[in-house]
C-alpha cells in the first residue's frame, strides 16, 4: 500500500472531497483533527452517451435534464467558466460507453471561498482491453487516473480540473504534498495513476 502524495493543486481536490475534510500532520483525513479544515458545498450533473447522441450540446443536455433553479445555476456556470463537452469528451463517452460527471464543487479552505471545475470519466467493462481503454483516457492528460479490477471486471475514473478560482488556488498551494489517497501501486506516466483493489 502506497500514499499518493499529491504534487499539483488539482491533485487535492481530485478524487472529489467528501463534504468535510481535515488536513492533519500532512494527510488529508475525513476524521476531524485540529489541522485546517476544507468543506466542499458540491454541485454536479451527470451525462451518459445517451444523452450526448440525443443532444449534441452541453447547453441542450442541460436543457433536457434539469429544471428550475439548479437549471438556472448550470445556466451560470457554463457561461462563467465556459464549460462545453469538448470532442474528447464524446469520444469517451461513445466509443467506450462512459459516463462524465461534471463539478462544479464550492470549497472553502482556512476562510477562503472559492469553486473548482472538474470532470470526471468513467468507463466500466470486462475482459481484457483494459490497457486499451486507460490508453484512451491517458489522452484525456487528466490529473489523476484510478484503476480498480476484480476478477474480470475493471473500473477506469479519470479527473480533470479544468479550473480552480485564483483565491482559493493560492490557498490550496500551502497543502500541496499531502498525502492524498491509498494506492496499490502508483505510475505516473504524464498522468497519475493509482491503482486499486
């Protein structure tokens, strides 16, 4: 067992936080202590390949999936920190059947307030083409790429922030270094990856 210990402030905030977080003799940890505390107020839509083939526009999936005011805070965000599904974006979600879950997480670290941009793919399967599709997403130059298999089965997550507001940035950087996640094994090959049981 390894700790990845984060060397980029994207590398924080990715896997998403829980709700409450607490930073401790440098790890990150869910259980309260007297280091500093992050809490993350988070906000999210997911979309499959179904709704991509249906509406080739993040603006229209939106439309179709959402109503009243969190309707009106995507309506928001897309236009504040121009988010788009990007052509990587389908791909993924066409070719290898994946989902993308996209954040937008309001964080508040030692008093300061701020939101993180991220998206997270996922692409679950069987067999033996599992190099094949973590290849796929090594393209995406996400910041962090999990792999979990079990038996036949695999689970590939890849993270990409695509933006932290400039405050809150300066305030995650004093934390770069902590230690982050268990891992089995960890590569980094451009990319991160942790690999898990």
């Amino acid at each position: 067992m390894a700790k990845l210990i984060t060397r980029k402030i994207e590398e924080i905030v990715v896997p998403p936080l829980p709700e409450y977080s607490y930073i401790c003799e440098g790890e990150l940890k869910q259980t309260q202590c007297k280091g500093s505390m992050i809490f993350r107020d988070p906000d999210f839509i997911l979309i499959t390949s179904l709704d991509v083939l249906q509406s080739f526009s993040l603006h229209s999936i939106i439309d179709n999936k959402l109503r009243g005011r969190k309707l009106n805070r995507w309506e928001t965000y897309l236009k504040k920190y121009n988010i788009e599904l990007e052509g990587q974006d389908t791909r993924i979600l066409l070719e290898n059947n994946g989902l993308l879950t996209i954040y937008v997480d309001g964080l508040t670290v030692c008093e300061v307030d701020g939101e993180v941009v991220m998206k997270e793919y996922r692409i679950v399967g069987s067999g033996k083409n599992v190099e094949e599709e973590l290849n796929s997403l090594k393209e995406l130059k996400p910041n962090l790429i999990t792999v979990s298999q079990r038996d036949f089965w695999y689970m590939l997550t890849a993270y990409r922030v695509t933006y932290i507001t400039p405050d809150l940035r300066k305030a995650l950087n004093k934390f770069v270094g902590i230690s982050r996640i268990d891992c089995d094994k960890i590569e980094y090959e451009g990319t991160t990856i942790c690999y898990i049981s």
